[in-house]
C-alpha cells in the first residue's frame, strides 16, 4: 500500500536513518534533485550502506539522476546490489527511459544473484510530453508499479505557477490516473510544497483522493499522518462495505440475481468497491474478519 511517500534527501545521514520510523508508507531516498553535483558520490555511498544496514520494514525506493546526467549508470551500479524495492526513474517523457533503466537493471540483477523483476520501477513524469506519453510510460515494462506525477517541474514546463488550488495541473493530474489505471499501475499524486499550510495540503489530498489517486507523495514528514488519513477507508465506509458484502453474500446463498440495501440496489461495481475498502481496511490492521 502506498498511501504516503516521503522524498528524503539521499546525502542527510540523520534524515536517511529517521525514515526507518517516520510514518510513511514508502520512503523515497533522493540521489537527484535534493543533492548538490559535488555531493552525488557521497549520497550514493550512504544510501547504499542504508540499505545494507537500516530496517527499514516499509517500501524503499532510489530516486536516481535522469538519463541526460553523467550519474545514472554509476546509481544503479550502487544501489541494485543492495536490493531496493524500486526505482525512480526522473523526467520520463517517453517509454524510451524506462526501456533503458530495465534493461540496465536486469543486467545488474544478474550480475547480483538477485532474481529478475525483483526491483520495480516507479516513473517520475514530470513534463508535458510525458503527460502526453502516460499511457506508454505506465505499460512500458513488468516492473513499472506506479507512476508519479512531479508537479512543480511539470509547471515549469507547462511555463505556468504553481497555485493552492493547483488549478494548472487539475487535467494532467486526471491524465496521469487514467494512464494508470488502464495500464494496471498505482497512480501517486504530488507533493504539496508549502510545508505550514495544513488545511492546504487537507484540501489538495483530499482533490487527489477524489480523482483516483491511490496515495500522495511527501516532502515534509509533518504532512504525512493528514495523507495516510486522507487515503485510509473511513470507519463509516468500512462498515458500509462490510454490509454490502454480508447482502451480496447472502443474496448468492438464497439464489437472488438483485440485492437492495438500505432501499438501494446493490450491483457490481458497488459489489467491487466495496471489497476493494476491505481489502485496504485489512491490510491496514482496521479489520481482522468481515
């Protein structure tokens, strides 16, 4: 489950440590953008000890540097070994980088022992022609998982502000759900930047929510306990799916093709969402049996 990803910047040994108990879902070890050009080989080396030495017991991913860099060989070369969860490929405008990446990975997984399709792949579109080439980026490989939108450079892209009500990216984030979706993947929403403004980032998670995001990623570990909220199944939602499942159940026992509850017909898709909040609820230790 990933409701909540929290980028951490990959040269901070104490932020790099204090992701093993921070309360994210995911943590996102950054080798790009938060580390300066002088410091790329020394946040390599700690994220790599990290992940040889820290337990973490929740998703890891390494954010590396983009394919038009001198770094994201020799970050691969690093990390692989050390079996993180997945990788975060930067600025993926095409199929073409994610192509790239596998095959770079499946020959470092060889080289490791490690099984192929171990380490997956969690794409970073953060422009326009990758919103454009969604689709083809979320089904690009078997190891793709997710895809996130990076909403501040997308804006810079787009040549537009960023704004509170992120008006200027309310298309591309539907686009990046419905790339998602039909290719199978997790769509993650982006960060919101102003780190102070509470009731902001409750409105902006909450919009996410509604979309079909399945969770939202995180530049300050304050937002994170509001996200995982946000993208957790509400007791009156879990009790409701709990009764549609006991209906629907009851109604294949006594052979009826319709089931109404609370003077509501109950069909399929209701049926389906419902089973999918139990299967979160469930795995979020809220139910232990329905």
């Amino acid at each position: 489950m990933r409701r909540s990803l929290l980028f951490i910047p990959g040269n901070s040994p104490v932020m790099v440590q204090n992701g093993a108990v921070l309360p994210a879902d995911s943590v996102i070890l950054d080798l790009e953008d938060a580390v300066a050009a002088d410091q790329k080989d020394a946040a390599r080396i700690l994220v790599a000890s990290a992940l040889s030495s820290v337990n973490y017991q929740k998703e890891i991913i390494v954010r590396i540097n983009s394919l038009d860099s001198d770094y994201w060989q020799r970050d691969l070369e690093e990390i692989i070994p050390c079996r993180p969860d997945a990788i975060m490929p930067t600025k993926c405008s095409d199929s073409s980088v994610i192509k790239s990446i596998a095959e770079k990975i499946s020959e470092l997984e060889r080289q490791s022992g490690i099984e192929q399709g171990t380490v997956k792949l969690i794409p970073l579109i953060e422009t326009a022609l990758g919103i454009e080439n969604a689709y083809d980026i979320a089904s690009s490989s078997p190891r793709v998982a997710a895809i996130l939108l990076g909403g501040e450079d997308l804006a810079l892209d787009l040549q537009c502000e960023r704004t509170r009500d992120s008006a200027e990216i309310f298309y591309s984030r539907s686009r990046i759900v419905i790339a998602a979706r039909a290719a199978g993947v997790e769509p993650i929403d982006t960060p919101f930047t102003d780190i102070d403004d509470d009731e902001g980032l409750v409105l902006d998670a909450g919009l996410a929510l509604s979309l079909g995001f399945s969770g939202k990623a995180a530049i300050s570990p304050r937002h994170l306990t509001a996200i995982n909220e946000i993208f957790s199944p509400r007791p009156e939602a879990v009790r409701y799916a709990q009764e549609v499942a006991a209906a629907t159940k009851e109604a294949k026992k006594s052979g009826k093709g319709v089931v109404s509850l609370h003077g509501k017909m109950i069909d399929a898709p209701i049926a389906a969402r419902a089973e999918r909040v139990l299967e979160q609820a469930r795995q979020l230790g809220l139910i232990l049996e329905d």
